[in-house]
C-alpha cells in the first residue's frame, strides 16, 4: 500500500540521516582533536554538523517514532560539543603551556557561525578574554616580582616562560609581544631607570603600557614624585599636541600611499594615548583634550573624502574619465587605511561611486 510505502521510504530517510550525522561527527572529532586533512577543515565538518542536525531537528517533529528514533545521534552530537566546549574552557583555564591555548584557539576560531552548531559550541570571543585575563595575571605576576623582589634569575625564568605566549598574539593583537616587551625593560631598567624608559616612549610615542609607569608617580603622597610625574605629563602633552598638528598638515596636503599609512598610524598612536591616559589629561592644566582632538581629524579625512568622492561623480557626468581615474585612485589611497574612521554616509557614498 502508499502508506506502507510511505513508511519504508522514511524510514529508510531516518537510517540515511543517523549514518550521514554520525559520519560526519566522526570527521568533525578527527579534526577538532588535531587529525588535520588536506580534504576537510574544521569549519567544513561544522557545517556538515549543522546541516545534519537542521535534518534531525527537522524530522523529529514528523512523529514520536521518527522523535525516538533519532534522539541517540542528535545527544550523541550535543554530548560530544559539551565535551570539547569542557575540553577547551579547561585548557584556557588551566597553567597549561601556551602552545595548547593557541591550539585550541585556532580550533575554535574556525567552527564557524552556523545557528544549529553555535549555541554548543565555544564562544571565540569570549575565550580570547580569558586568555588575555590568563596573560594579564602572568604579567601582574612578573611586575610585582620586578617591584618587589631582586631575585633576577626566577625573573629571567618567568620571562622566558611568558616568551611562549606571543605566539597568541595572532589572536590579541600582537598585545603579548607588546606586554613582554615593556616587561623585559622594566626588568633591565628597575625602578631607578624608570624616569629613563618613560622618556624612550614618550619620545617615540609608544603609548600603550605607559599608564603603568605614570602611574607610580600619579598616585604618590611624595610632593617630589608629583611634581615629576607633572613634568612628565607636560612632554607627553607637548609631544601629542605637535603629533596632531603634523597631521592635520598630512589631512590637507596631497593624498599619497606614504601620507594615508602615516595618518591611519598617528590615529591609531592617538586613540591608544587616550586609551592609556585619558584620566591624568583631565587633571592637566595644559589643555589637551585628544578625544575631540582625534573627532577633529576623523572629521577632516571624511570631509576630504566627500569632496573627493564629489569630483569623482563629477568628473563621471562631464565623461571626464582622466580625472574620474585620478581622483578614484586619491580614494582608494586614502581611504583604505581609514576603515575604522569612516562614517557610514561616507562609505555609503563610496560604494554609490
């Protein structure tokens, strides 16, 4: 009969869905636990994941039996994501070494965004903060055995050990080598070269991390360490003001590789000062208010965009194509560097052009 057919033909389509979810768990675990292959990638096997459990969500709605039938593979598969989501939140809690961290990490910066695999899964974002928070207390550590103690060779120790966690830098910015860095100077330097390693990041305008040498002196009840850490406040402020004068100059001249790399750098140098020191600026008297600083700029490059962009509609309408070229390479020069400071009509103008 039809119905006797019917039932053959879905159950034959319920056996199909087990075995092709269960095949595919199987890859998706192979390759999450490290069996690399040239044929399937880690985001590959999820979304095969995904797409079998959309089917198996999907039919055991149809009935109890189809329901019975293929809850074993569908908790098969939601066992074995809580079991690697243990696995991995374990690792980045753990003292593990560095190397499983990042391992992990790639993992699961590769699972993908699918809706039926992600609420099981690890959440990228919210491990990096966790190893950045694992990375914040090693640092804390070093720095009060650098403040605290002269015991140079466990210090020598820690730092060749905290030398594995740049290889999570891929995943933090680049904030680890940063943080090592300034660590390895505060250890060579100590605290009577501290007035000496101030001045080389002031100088250079390396502003990230540099709260934490100000802020000794910030923070001090000796009058004389208040007064130093005024006179350093004063360079730090005199250097900004001419950094932001130099480019404005870079915002009105003439648009090139050179400049646009330049711009977007002292941008990025501005936000990270702000970032850094935002709070000893207020106290200060010499009148420096970057964060509107930094709006000014951000307004002057999107206003020379426009008008740009103005030319390029122009230049189209007068069939202009010489200068239509010209002005759309200024554009592209400008703008490319500048993602983060763009304004939405801005960038909607530029996919109208």
């Amino acid at each position: 009969s039809l119905q006797s057919e019917a039932a053959s033909k879905l159950r034959k389509h319920l056996s199909n869905t087990s075995r092709s979810a269960n095949k595919n768990l199987k890859k998706w675990q192979n390759i999450v636990s490290g069996c690399k292959t040239k044929k399937f990638s880690v985001n590959d096997t999820t979304e095969l994941l995904n797409f079998s459990l959309q089917r198996i969500i999907s039919l055991k709605l149809i009935s109890k039996d189809c329901y019975t039938f293929l809850d074993s593979i569908h908790t098969k598969i939601l066992d074995a994501f809580k079991e690697f989501t243990k696995c991995v939140h374990d690792i980045m809690r753990s003292k593990c070494e560095y190397k499983d961290k990042f391992d992990r990490l790639t993992v699961v910066s590769e699972l993908g965004d699918f809706p039926f695999t992600r609420p099981h899964l690890p959440c990228f974002v919210n491990l990096k903060e966790q190893v950045r928070n694992c990375v914040s207390k090693e640092v804390q550590n070093i720095e009060r055995l650098v403040s605290e103690t002269s015991d140079w060779d466990k210090i020598e120790e820690l730092l060749q050990q905290f030398e594995g966690a740049t290889i999570l830098d891929q995943f933090l910015s680049n904030e680890v080598t940063s943080r090592l860095n300034l660590l390895k100077k505060y250890s060579d330097q100590k605290k009577e070269q501290v007035d000496s390693v101030l001045n080389d990041l002031i100088t250079q305008q390396q502003f990230r991390g540099m709260r934490q040498f100000l802020a000794p002196y910030a923070t001090s009840k000796d009058q004389l360490k208040n007064q130093k850490f005024e006179q350093f406040l004063s360079i730090i402020c005199l250097s900004l003001f001419e950094r932001i004068e130099h480019l404005h100059k870079l915002v009105s001249g003439k648009v090139s590789e050179e400049a646009s790399k330049a711009l977007a750098k002292g941008l990025d140098d501005m936000s990270q000062a702000e970032k850094e020191l935002k709070n000893y600026f207020k106290s200060n008297d010499q009148g420096l208010m970057l964060g509107v600083e930094i709006d000014k700029l951000k307004h002057e490059i999107n206003e020379k965009l426009n008008r740009l962009l103005d030319k390029i509609f122009l230049s189209a309408k007068d069939n202009d194509f010489f200068t239509l070229v010209r002005v759309e390479k200024k554009v592209t020069l400008l703008a490319k560097p500048m993602k983060k400071c763009l304004t939405y009509a801005i960038e909607q103008k530029m996919r109208e052009a």
